[in-house]
C-alpha cells in the first residue's frame, strides 16, 4: 500500500523520474500544469508495516504454500548388540553351553584316566561339569542334579555309565552331585566331576547328557 500527500495524481506523464531517498520516501518530479511550468514535488511515502499486513492478509489466513508436502519423522533405534545364548542342542565342543529349558549345562574337561578305587572296575574315567538351574521345578518336581543323565563314548561308538558306586572310595575332587543327588533353586550353580567305568584302552571322543525333561541330547566331542 503507498500513502500519498493530500494532493492525489489522476495521471503520470511517461517521462516522469523517480528518486528515492535513504528516509524511504520517494520522489516524483513531473511537469507542472500551472502557469509557471516549474515541476511540482510530491512526496509519496511507502508504509512498510501497511504493505506487509496486505501482503499476509492476502494469503487467505493459511501460511501454508499450495505446493508445500506434508514433513515425515523417521525415529531410528540402535539395538544393543545380542550376546550370544547357549545352545538349544546338539554337538558342542567342550566350555560350551547347553541351554536344556531347566538348566544350563557345561562340559568343561575331560580326564581320559583317574586313580581307580574300586576293585571290581578296571578304568575310570571322569568329566568336569557345570550346571546353572534356569527353574526351580521340572515338570512340577523339584529340579535335582545326579549322575545318572550322563555318558561317555569311545570312538567305536561304544557307550559307558557311571561306576555306580555311591560310598566307599574316592572320586576326583569337587564332586558332582551323586545319587541320591542334590536340589537346585533358580540362579543356583553346581560344578564337580563325574566319573564313568570306561573299558581298558578304550578312545573316549565324547560326553553325552540325556534327560527325558530336555528336548533331547546333547553331546560334547572331546
């Protein structure tokens, strides 16, 4: 919008100049029409607020352009990296871990030959073995370690228990939960060996445990 002096122009001849000054006014110098013939000045101010109000106002209330596309927020979250989980089943090596659904189970070591304490048995053989209860109970029962689940298995695909001998002789030391074993609670870790009656000269290759409560075997290769 401009705002003008009280004397309002109906014309402007072509060949008028425009002059603009640094107080935001400008200057129309045009040929007189009175007897004189000296150019009238008329001073013709812009009022910047009143041009900026029209110009807003014309948009129809709405500051949002036509060709304007709605703006998308993308959130992307960093998983934290898995560790890895123990094994559902299967052959492992020896230090890893079974995950059996109750228990988590680890065949730690292997020794091929131990001091024999039993007269009617020729080789032993023992497994260090670890177990960490997951549950308190097993199919309603409360959850009790033994030897019983355990095997050893020699290269010809022979199989040996343990001695079966509950007292009396020695065992390597710390020793796992014999019959008629021990209850575990959730959290609660046992670790010891297990010792089998192994044949004379036979290559032992692996440690099997085989519960009816697991979802089947597992087998550590020595």
């Amino acid at each position: 919008m401009l705002a003008t002096s009280a004397t309002s122009l109906k014309s402007r001849p072509a060949d008028h100049i425009a002059n603009r000054t640094t107080q935001g006014e400008v200057h129309l110098l045009m040929p007189a029409y009175g007897p004189s013939m000296r150019p009238l000045r008329v001073t013709t101010t812009f009022v910047a607020a009143g041009v900026l109000t029209t110009a807003l106002s014309g948009c129809g209330g709405s500051t949002e352009s036509a060709g304007s596309a709605p703006l998308a927020t993308v959130t992307v979250t960093a998983s934290p990296k898995a560790k890895p989980q123990p094994k559902q089943s299967g052959v492992l090596k020896l230090g890893q871990t079974a995950d059996v659904g109750f228990a988590q189970i680890t065949a730690l070591e292997v020794r091929p030959d131990v001091p024999v304490d039993y007269d009617q048995q020729k080789r032993w053989s023992s497994v260090l073995v670890r177990t960490c209860a997951t549950a308190d109970k097993v199919e309603g029962e409360p959850l009790v370690l033994t030897w019983f689940p355990w095997t050893v298995n020699d290269r010809q695909d022979g199989v040996y228990q343990i001695t079966g001998v509950t007292g009396g002789v020695s065992y390597p030391v710390p020793t796992y939960p014999t019959d008629p074993g021990q209850r575990v609670v959730k959290g609660q870790c046992v670790k010891g060996w297990i010792t089998f009656n192994v044949a004379p000269g036979a290559k032992l290759k692996s440690v099997t445990y085989t519960s009816d409560s697991a979802p089947r075997p597992v087998t550590w290769q020595f």
